[in-house]
C-alpha cells in the first residue's frame, strides 16, 4: 500500500490521509507526509487535507461572529506572545475573541502556555465556551482538544523536521467557525496559501501577514506583507512600517523589547503592558490590535481604534479584565 501510494505520480489523498493517521508506522506517515507536502503552497490541494480533518473534528455549536488570532508560529524569533496579547486586549473591547492555539513548537512560551500562567481557564466543553465567549468575550481552544487526528502525526512530524502543510491548516480550523481572522505566517508563501484556504471556505473577513524581518506579526521594525480580503477577491499589500513611528512610544523602537522567554516572563510582560508599561512590546501588540479591530469592524479608520485601543490600555480596562477572568 505504501509503495503505491508514495510512488504514484497522482496521490490519493484519501487513502494517504487514512494511512497518515490509523498506521502505528511513523515512516511510512512521515514518507506519505513529504509527498503532499509536494503541494504545501497550493491551497486547492491541501484544503482537501482540511477538509477531512475537520469531518473528524470535534463538533461544537458554531460561534461564527467572532475573531480568531491564531497564527502558524514558527518564525524562529522567540519573541513575547504578540498575538496572544491582542486576543485579550481586543476581548478586553468587548469583541468576541475565540482564540484558537496550541503550546509552543519553535519558541519557549505558546499560546497555551502563557495563557495557563495566566490562570485563563479553559474548556474543552460547548456549554462552558458559549458561556465564557457570552459573559467574558473570551474563550481559549486548545487545539489538540478539539482536532483529534493532529495527534497521531505529532511524532511523523518531528522526524521529518521541516514545516509542513499542517502548520498551514492548523490556524484555519477554528472549533467555533470565527468568521474573522487575523493570521501571522512564517513566510510570504504560506500567508499566501493560508489566505487562500480561508478565501475558498468563506471566511467574512481576513488578514493574513508575514513581516519582511521574519516575525509572524505585523511588523514595527519592516514592512509587512498582506494578503487580505477585498469583496470577492484576495489583496496582496504591503503594510509600510514607517507610517506607525507617530504611533509609537519611541520613534526607534527596540527589538529586544520583544524578545520573549518561558510563560512565566511572557505572562508577567502581558501584565506589565496592561499595568501601563510603554515599550515596544505595548507599541506591536496595539499595531496588530488595530488590524484586528479593524477585520471585524471594516468601517473603523486606524486613527478611531488607535484612539480606543490606548485608552483601553490607559484606563486599566485591559488589566481588570484580566483579572476577572482569571479569579
């Protein structure tokens, strides 16, 4: 089965993606992984891997009406948790945020891992989600509690040892259906493709980015390129750094700032940024927030959420927010 799978010029997804996840063989998992990974960048192909991840998803009443920051990690610059950051801080708003992550694979500190320093709680059942996204607009998914299969090809993974199409799929499998999405790749090519999965399963809006200085994030130190939703197309824009220096705190912001650590140093640099302190760090994470606000709420000009967003931040509203959902 496995010769003729791997050597057929044409694979059969389907019967690859039943072998890749019921074999106990890890090489031949990892060979069948290589051979899609052929087509990592084409987003027609590898939908049809997310589509059949997601018919053995958990199942979860739909929360369509929210924003999801999940982001495929992997930019290798260790840096603090940026997107976890705008997720509470934009939920902090009042927008509905059903953030999508898992631990950390290439830095020290994932999103699962800051958060459980933080004390967020998290489930793993609908009635506890729908109630936590009601009452708080917060709600944290665990990936691996919600996409069962991603477990049997964790050890395939790691033998092979290079991304692969599932760092693409991951960030578009949301548990409660977000309509909104703000992604950061770890290139330009997979920002391109993850925009094109979420284009092709019509998702509202989205903006998916990688920065020309290798971060994940929309950048404060390089431009940053953009693929976003437009009516009914996908944009490619470029996101000019220096237009946010009369936002910043410092005209020359500092990446060292940013450079994270284990949860306990990250989790304790989301507490400080909430608590008033101004740095790079808070400078990034409003930037992103901005896009964010701005993917759910079109209509708003980056002057208006740059406004909200500080004043959010400067009247302590983020930081009691914290506080509460993590009595």
């Amino acid at each position: 089965m496995i010769e003729k799978l791997y050597y057929n010029k044409k694979i059969n997804i389907n019967e690859s993606l039943n072998l890749i996840f019921n074999s106990e063989n890890v090489v031949h998992k990892a060979l069948l992984i290589s051979k899609i990974n052929e087509d990592m960048y084409d987003a027609k192909k590898i939908n049809e891997v997310r589509r059949y991840i997601k018919k053995n998803a958990k199942k979860l009443k739909p929360f369509k009406n929210s924003l999801d920051t999940c982001g495929t990690g992997g930019d290798g610059k260790k840096t603090l948790n940026i997107s976890t950051a705008v997720a509470l801080l934009l939920a902090s708003m009042g927008i509905k945020i059903s953030k999508h992550g898992n631990k950390a694979a290439s830095s020290k500190s994932g999103s699962t891992d800051v958060l459980q320093e933080l004390g967020v709680k998290m489930y793993s059942d609908e009635e506890n989600i729908h109630k936590s996204l009601n009452n708080d607009n917060f709600v944290y998914l665990n990936a691996p509690n919600f996409l069962p299969d991603l477990r049997h090809v964790g050890e395939a993974r790691k033998l092979l040892g290079f991304k692969t199409f599932f760092n693409l799929i991951g960030p578009t499998l949301n548990p409660l259906q977000a309509n909104f999405q703000i992604i950061g790749a770890f290139n330009e090519k997979a920002a391109k493709t993850i925009a094109g999965l979420l284009y092709i399963n019509k998702i509202k809006n989205f903006k998916v980015f990688s920065s020309k200085d290798g971060l994940d994030e929309i950048s404060i130190f390089s431009p940053t390129i953009v693929f976003e939703k437009s009516k009914n197309k996908i944009n490619k824009k470029i996101y000019n750094n220096n237009n946010y220096k009369k936002y910043l705190t410092k005209k020359n912001p500092s990446f060292d700032q940013i450079i994270g650590k284990d949860a306990k140093y990250n989790a304790n640099k989301i507490i400080d940024m909430f608590e008033g302190k101004k740095d790079s760090y808070r400078d990034i994470v409003v930037i992103n927030s901005i896009y964010g606000l701005k993917t759910i709420k079109p209509n708003i000009n980056f002057e208006k959420a740059y406004e909200l967003i500080n004043n959010i931040l400067d009247n302590k509203v983020s930081i009691n927010f914290l506080h509460n959902i993590t009595k």
